[in-house]
C-alpha cells in the first residue's frame, strides 16, 4: 500500500520560503508521477506541481510558475516542494500524492495521497 508522509510546512511572512517534502513507501518510487496539490478553507484542492517519473518533465500552476519548484530524488523515495517568494495567498494545507500516469491540472485526480502538511503565510 502506497504511504505518503508530508512534512516541511509552517508559519512564514510573505517574501519568505519553505521546503516541503513528502517521502513514500509501499511502491516503486522511479515509476510513479508526483504531485502538489493544495486546499485553502473553504476552496477547492487545485493542483499545483507535478514532476515526471525520472524528473525530466515538470508541470506547474500559473500562480506559482517562477516561485515553486519541484523537484525528486529517486534513491531517497522523496519529492520536494521549494517555495519561494511565498505570499498570502498560498496558505494552504499541501498535499503530496502519487499516480502510475500523468499528474497534471487535466489529469484525473492522482490515485494516492498524504495527510498533507499546513502552510501559512502572513502578511
């Protein structure tokens, strides 16, 4: 069974930066897309990176191309959100989740997922 575990979210003032990670267990990591995924209250979740199986492919939300990057490491099971230039509006609980196919904001919705981490920033 595919495990997902989030970790790396927190407090931060706009303009700062954080590093999520979400490390996964229970499949063979190199085969599975990854993605970010994030729900503010009272919204809907909207996806926001995906990274391809060998991370040679990248996808990203408007509203956070040239801020975000995600990123994967194989050998360690893990995939990395680094945010920067964080604003208000990215508060949020930020989900990792994982899919056999493509991630993407067309894609179904991925077949795994974590607890979810919560990111706040403030202003």
């Amino acid at each position: 069974q595919v495990q997902l575990v989030e970790s790396g979210g927190g407090l931060v003032q706009a303009g700062g930066s954080l590093r999520l990670s979400c490390a996964a267990s229970g499949h063979t990591f190199s085969y599975y897309y990854m993605g970010w995924f994030r729900q503010a209250p009272g919204k809907e979740r909207e996806f926001v990176a995906a990274i391809s199986w060998s991370g040679g492919r990248t996808y990203y939300a408007d509203s956070v191309k040239g801020r975000f990057t995600i990123s994967r490491d194989n050998a360690k099971n893990t995939v990395y959100l680094q945010m920067n230039n964080l604003k208000p509006e990215d508060t949020a609980d930020y989900y990792c989740a994982s899919d056999p196919s493509p991630i993407s904001v067309h894609a179904p919705r991925p077949g795994s997922w974590g607890q979810g981490t919560q990111v706040t920033v403030s202003s």
